[in-house]
C-alpha cells in the first residue's frame, strides 16, 4: 500500500512537473484569432511554449484558456516514452470531440518531438490535425498558419543547427511570477542509445551569454527571484559564436579565448542579482566539471542541487547505453559534488528493464543508490522508442512483469533515501523561496529549500516571491514541514 502511494506521488510529481496547462494572455483586441496552447513533456517544452506564444502574440493573436472559443489549438508533445505518446493520442481524441460538437472551425497544430519523430505520417494517422511544426521551425508558424487558412495542412519540421530563438523575449505563461524557464542550450549531440531526443530535437547549440543575461535581467525587473537555466546537457555549453557545438580544443585560440562554457555563464548568470536564485538542468556526469561545482559553491545564490542523471548502476548496461561513463565515474562526480558542497542535494533518472538487463545488473543499480543515496529521483521503465540506435541493435527483451518488478524495487529504496534525506533536515534552518499556495490546504503557502526541497508553511503575511527563513519540524518522503523563524 506504502509502495503504491509512493508510486502515485512520484507519477504525480512527474505530471506536475511535465504536464501542461492552458494558459492566458491579455487579448491585444486587435484580432479576433485566439490560440489555446498546451504543453506535456520536459521544461524545455514548456520554455519553446512561451516561445511559439511570443511569436504568435507579436503577428497579433491572443491566447484563451477556453479551447471551446480557440480558432486555433496547439499542442507540444513529447515523444520520450510509449506513455507520452498515448497521452497526447487521448488529448487529439478530446480535441476531436470538442471541434465536432462544439468548436467546428478550429485548427489543430501538433508542435515538437512527436511533430518532429512523425512528420507528414501525423497528418495521415490523425485527419484532426492540420499542422506539424518541429522544434527548430516554429519562426515559420505565421505562414504555416496562413496555408491552412488557405485551405491546405501544412508541415516544416527542419531541423537546424544553428536556430536558438536568442532573441525572442519568451511569453510567460501560466507561471507564478516568481520562478522562470530559460533556455541555453538546444539539441543533443550524446546519442544515448535509448534516446530519441537527438532525433527529434537535432545537434547541440548554445545560445549567445549575452541574450541569456539580458533575458536574466528582464525578469529580474519584472519581479521573477528564480531561474532555471535549461538544457539537454547544460555542462557542455560552450558559446564560441553560435552553430553546432564544437569542442573547446578544436577551436582555434581566438575563439577559445572569447568562448564562455558553462561555469563562465553561471557566474554572469548570478552576478545579474543576489536576489535572483539560480538553478539549472539537466547535467551529464561526463561534462559537469569541478569549475562549475566551485563556481555554485562560490555564490550564494546558486541552488545547492543538481540533477545528475546516472540510468544504471551497472558498466555493461551504461556501455550499452552508450552513456559514456562508467559506474566509477560516476559515483567519483558524486564524491567531488560532495566535497565541494556538502549540503547540495543530488537527484537521479534511472531506467529499469534496459535490453538484456539481468538481476545482478538491476541488483547493481540498487548498490549503486545505497551508495549514494539521492535525495529525489525519476524513475522509469525502459520504453524502446522507434529508430533509436537501441531498437536497431537489440531485442526489448526484459518482460513487461519484470521491469515493473524491478521498477518497484527502485522506487521502493529511492523512497526510503527520500524520507532518509528529508528526516536529516529535521531541527535545521533552511531558506525558501515561497512559490505558491499549498495544493493541501488554502492556509497554507509552499517554497523550495536551495537544495529543491518543497518546505509547506503557514501562510502569515508571506506573499509569493518572499524569501523566508524557517525550522524544518517535519516530513514525509516528499515534503517538509516548516515553521516561519
Ligand atoms: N525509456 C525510458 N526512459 C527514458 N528516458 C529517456 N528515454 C527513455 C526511454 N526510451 C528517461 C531517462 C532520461 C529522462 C528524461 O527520461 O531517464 O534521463
Ligand atoms: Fe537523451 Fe542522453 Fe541526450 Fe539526455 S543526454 S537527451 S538521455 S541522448
């Protein structure tokens, strides 16, 4: 019953963390078109979102949270698993429903990786949808938008290898007004063999430090205190003057001169504001470097956490995964996080029920989280996704009984490290940022600790974007109990 609830709360916290909204901006009155926009995957997602709102809003639409009165209705998907997929299939039947019975005008745009892994097939798979729009090509929805209007559907799902959208001033949707996505990296170059991602999203880029700055400095004197700084592997950043990512020794001495590489980026980043917290993801265990780990221990208002995807314990089953580091490698990143800060708090993903996984592989996964014990993870069964270099070379051969077994079996430790970490935080102080108002109850308002621990607190006189100091008194696995001091 326990396990069940954990399990429940991890898929909650994945929804929560992945699952869209619709969103609402001040209609310009200029135009009657109205867009409804909603996003499921990654926080990259969510970021291209208040991309694609931006570049719609300046061609002079609105948003409506009511997709019954949208002209227009995008969705952007993600592809990273079987169960992503299925979910975005079940919204297009909503939609269908909803433009039969009460909206029949309305255009249906499907937007990033399912857009960008189907291509033209979505339009022959789902007669609803009239564009599809990968994530490298959304500058070209304006005239997309003008084909269908002239009676055609329309596709651009070019990837490119230099595209950023660096300038565009992204919409801000749906937020808190406290915390911020900003985008620094595009693509990925690490071709995990599990991974679709380097198929739907295209080469590795990094955006201009200057744009990045700007953009920080925008939500500043707009009122955010919070910004995540995204990528698909943000420790390999490297501004060099823009195009696909090359390494740091094959440019030429000029050009390393003036490059900027992730620690550089995270030190103008946190020079912006002490009041502005920063935080960033995801990170690879073979690209964070020791000079980013000083730099976050250097500045107050760098958060003391870091996703640190490892997806197995085991070195045969990360060769095969082609991660490009051992177990030993990896748990030697975690040491050096641990030396160099020793209160940051360390998350995981870890895959279950890889191709030819066996039980002393899994069991080795598990020995790998005693070691370290993280303080939160995402865990997922392994789901092969078409064309990836996993599905070409092997057999999805762990059963679906199995993997869930095992699944449960790291989910099951996970939760006890969880409640482990969260109980050695009770009798301290720790410092939140008040984010929003408890889900559990109306009196009550709800930060993160710098570590991206979740404190619940009484209301009082706080407001949304105050910085609170508070006693930990207790926890569950998931959530701290804290008391104003
Ligand atoms: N099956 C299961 N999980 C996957 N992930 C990526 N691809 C797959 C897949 N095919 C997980 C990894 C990654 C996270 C974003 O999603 O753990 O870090
Ligand atoms: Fe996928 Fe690996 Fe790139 Fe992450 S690092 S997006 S898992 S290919």
């Amino acid at each position: 019953m326990i396990k069940m609830n954990f399990e429940n709360l991890i898929e909650k916290e994945i929804d929560e963390k992945r699952q869209g909204e619709a969103l609402k901006i001040t209609n310009n009155g200029d135009s009657p078109k109205k867009m409804y926009l909603e996003s499921y995957g990654c926080q990259m997602n969510f970021s291209d979102s208040e991309i694609v709102a931006s570049i719609l809003t300046k061609e002079g639409f609105s948003t409506t949270s009511n997709i019954e009165e949208a002209d227009l209705v995008f969705v952007n998907t993600c592809s990273i698993r079987e169960k992503a997929e299925q979910t975005v299939r079940n919204r297009l039947k909503v939609y269908n429903t909803i433009k039969k019975k009460q909206n029949p005008g309305m255009i249906v745009g499907v937007l990033g990786c399912m857009a960008e892994r189907l291509k033209e097939k979505f339009l022959e798979e789902e007669q609803l949808v009239d564009i599809v729009v990968g994530p490298d090509a959304y500058r070209d929805l304006p005239n997309l938008i003008k084909q269908v209007d002239d009676g055609r559907k329309a596709v651009n799902v070019i990837l490119s290898k230099e595209e950023t959208y660096a300038e565009i001033n992204p919409v801000r949707l749906g937020g808190n007004g406290v915390t911020a996505f900003v985008s620094i990296t595009r693509g990925c170059d690490n071709m995990c063999t599990f991974c679709v991602v380097p198929f739907t999203r295209g080469r590795e880029r990094s955006r201009n430090p200057e744009s990045i700055v700007a953009e920080c400095k925008q939500l500043v004197a707009d009122g955010y205190k919070e910004v995540t700084l995204l990528g698909q592997n943000v420790d390999s950043y490297l501004w060099f003057g823009g195009g696909p990512k090359k390494a740091f020794k094959s440019l030429s001495k000029k050009e390393q001169k003036e490059s900027v590489n992730f620690a550089q980026l995270m030190e103008m980043v946190a020079k912006v504001s002490p009041e502005l917290r920063i935080r960033f993801s995801t990170s690879n265990p073979q690209d964070m470097t020791n000079d980013v780990l000083h730099v976050m221990a250097k500045y107050e208002n760098i958060c003391n956490y870091i996703h640190l995807p490892v997806q197995s314990g085991n070195n045969r089953v990360l060769e095969m995964m082609n991660r490009g580091y051992t177990r030993e490698e990896y748990l030697d990143r975690i040491e050096s996080i641990k030396n160099i800060m020793p209160d940051c708090a360390i998350s995981m993903d870890m895959i279950s029920g890889f191709c030819t996984e066996t039980d002393d592989e899994h069991k080795d996964t598990l020995d790998l989280m005693k070691k370290v014990k993280f303080d939160f993870g995402y865990m997922f069964k392994y789901s092969e996704r078409p064309n990836t270099p996993a599905q070409k070379k092997w057999e999805d051969d762990v059963s679906e009984e199995l993997k869930q077994k095992r699944l449960a079996e790291v989910i099951d430790l996970q939760m006890q490290h969880s409640l482990n970490r969260n109980e050695a935080t009770i009798g301290k102080e720790y410092e939140i940022l008040i984010e929003g108002e408890s889900k559990k109850s109306k009196d009550k308002l709800f930060g993160r600790t710098k570590q991206n621990k979740v404190v619940v607190v009484d209301k009082a006189n706080h407001k949304f974007g105050d910085y609170v100091n508070v006693l930990i008194e207790d926890c569950t696995a998931a959530t701290l109990i804290g008391k104003a001091i």
